[in-house]
C-alpha cells in the first residue's frame, strides 16, 4: 500500500532516551575527531551525549519528522540544530485530564492516544523508551499494522540498526 503524496507516515520521535542515551558518557561522539562541545552558557549537560550523527539518518527516512516529547518546542531550539534538522512540528503535551488518570491506570502512555489523534489514519512511527505492552494492544486494536512502536534503549539511544528496522517498515508505505 503506498500512501498518497503528501500524506507520507508520520515518525513521532522522543528525545530523552532515545536521542539523549542515560547511558552513554558525555561527549561518548565524536565529530571530526574532536569530542562534540557542550553549549555554552549553561546547556542541558545530557546535550553532549546526542549523536550528530543520527541527523542524516533520520532526515533522509521516507517519512514527516514530528516531535514527540516533554521538550516541546525547545527540541527545535537545542536539539534540530545540533543534528542538522530543520524546525520540526511539535506534539503538544495535552492538560492533564480524567482520560489521561485513566489511561495512566491502564498502563498506556500519555503520548499513546494524542499519537494515534495526531496521526488521523496515517501510517506512523513512535520511537521512545517508555512504549510498553498496554501502548501496544491499544494502537494495534485502533490502527492495525498502520503503526509501528520503536521501543529504544534508554541506556544506548537510538542506533544504526533501530534506523535499519524503522526504515524497512516505512518503505511499506
């Protein structure tokens, strides 16, 4: 099935986790030899450990960026930069609600339900480190196989081989 042009899936990507690894050692990237600079002026520290490297790999998927994290807007500020991105459409964290309490108890994902609204029939991509099993049934029983849940390792980040698999599945579409 090829979706139509200009409707190209969507890939919802989470920054702390997958993008800033909790594992990996500040500065662990290296850009032409030399350890990758912490911004001056005080910057989030975590910064040093993005991967300058994912920037090409994630620009060149056949597929819309879209900002899918508690960093909001500031991802376009910090992190596009650093990764040679343009400014990308941001998820907005929704007002806490009865819904989101409920959801919450079920074990879905505050991100679950405003993803699959967001993505209005699309074919999409969620890349995070918190996706769980709940997040799973929930989308696969309102969106079928039109969705792919990337669950990232939080201790290494996002990695050539995840960008394999994520790219395999939206040449699906």
């Amino acid at each position: 099935m090829t979706v139509a042009k200009g409707r190209r899936p969507l890939l919802f990507l989470d920054v702390d986790g997958p993008l800033l690894p909790f594992g990996a050692a500040a500065g662990a990237y290296e850009r032409g030899g030399q350890a990758q600079e912490q911004a001056a002026g005080g910057s989030n520290p975590l910064l040093a450990r993005l991967d300058p490297g994912l920037g090409p790999r994630l620009a060149a998927l056949p597929c819309e960026l879209v900002w899918a994290t508690t960093w909001m807007d500031e991802a376009n500020e910090c992190i596009a930069p650093r990764l040679g991105l343009p400014r990308l459409a941001v998820v907005d964290r929704p007002e806490s609600s009865e819904q989101e309490e409920r959801d919450r108890r079920a074990g879905l994902h505050w991100k679950t339900r405003v993803l699959l609204d967001r993505a209005a029939g699309r074919p999409f991509v969620w890349v995070d480190d918190e996706i769980g099993d709940a997040d799973r049934a929930w989308v696969r029983d309102r969106n079928g196989d039109r969705a792919l849940l990337h669950r990232v390792d939080p201790r290494r980040g996002l990695r050539g081989e995840d960008l394999d698999v994520i790219e395999d599945w939206l040449r699906r579409w």
